[in-house]
C-alpha cells in the first residue's frame, strides 16, 4: 500500500466512523498520502498511507491504529489491487494500562478498607468532562461533578463503583443535552 498515486476503497464497517483520503503533492516538500479518520467522539488521527503508520490525535482519548483482521475493525482500506489495511481501536495497549490502573485502584481502596479505626468516613468525589462534537462545527463540554461521603462503609469499593457508575450515567445525559439543543 506505499504506492502513494495508488486509489484507496475505504470501507466504514461501524456506524459512528468516518475516513477521509489526502493527498498532497508539495507540504514542506514532501509528498503527503493520508487517511484523517473520525470516530463518536470526533477527530482520532490519521493513516500514513506511505508508511502505514497511523498517528493518535492527543485529545481523541482512544488508541487507534492498524489492528488484524476484519473483526476488531473499525475501517477497512484497502487498494484496487487487493491489499487491505484494517483499522481499529488498539484493544491490546489500552488493557494493560486499564489493568494496570485498575489493578492500582483495587490496591489502595483495599487499603483504605483495611484501616483499623472505629470512626472512619471516606469521602468520594468525581468531576469528569469530555469535548463533545457538535452539529455545525460546534464544540461543548460534557461534565458531571458529584461527591458522596459515607461513616464508617463497609466496602469503599462497592461505594466507589456506584459513585463512578452514576457520574458516567450524568455524563451520557450531559452529552444527550448538548446534542438535542
């Protein structure tokens, strides 16, 4: 696929996703073949078409890139001589950062639940927010904030699954709003 004259088919294989091809003869004197893609949550990064590399966008908040197969895929590219590229999202590398934080989460709130006193009150706060794209080329921000505090909890854990459980449930309606407005 480094044949950077050669047309590319993109094929969308899930709702939500789009991709774009370009093509650009003279940037800083180099020629430039990418794929700008755009997921639900808007721009994600690009496909170097000439190195099959593809570059995260800092803010997408998702690692995305080339994946095997057509079932992890969300993208399909591929050339009128038959070569295909499939991208996705990179489950394998954010795994092991979510096992790696929630393996580091389970440590401390076990910790916590592990105090030897007769009076212990733990207070949980969470105040997410993400950029959410707009109809129109506009911009909001989803946000939810909410702080809960409990004597003497029995299990920290079961209070802070709830507590995030209902911030992400505040944060989906949040997004909701701002898109029907």
């Amino acid at each position: 696929m480094s044949a950077i004259n050669e047309t590319l088919i993109i094929d969308i294989l899930e709702k939500g996703y789009e991709a774009k091809e370009w093509k650009d003869g003279e940037t800083s004197g180099k020629d430039k073949h990418r794929v700008y893609v755009v997921g639900p949550s808007g721009e994600i990064g690009y496909l170097d078409v000439k190195n099959c590399k593809f570059t995260n966008f800092n803010k997408a908040g998702i690692s995305f890139g080339v994946v095997d197969g057509k079932k992890k895929a969300k993208l399909e590219i591929s050339t009128q001589s038959g070569v295909s590229l499939y991208l996705g999202v990179l489950d394998d590398n954010m795994d092991k950062v979510n096992d790696s934080t929630s393996e580091r989460l389970k440590e401390a709130i076990q910790a916590v639940n592990d105090l030897d006193c007769k009076n212990k009150r733990v207070d949980i706060a969470l105040s997410p927010s993400f950029e959410v794209k707009l109809p129109k080329n506009r911009v909001g921000w989803a946000k939810a904030s909410i702080s809960v505090s409990v004597e003497n909890p029995k299990d920290v854990q079961e209070i802070y699954d709830a507590v995030s459980e209902l911030t992400y449930a505040m944060l989906n309606a949040e997004e909701q709003k701002l898109k029907n407005r």
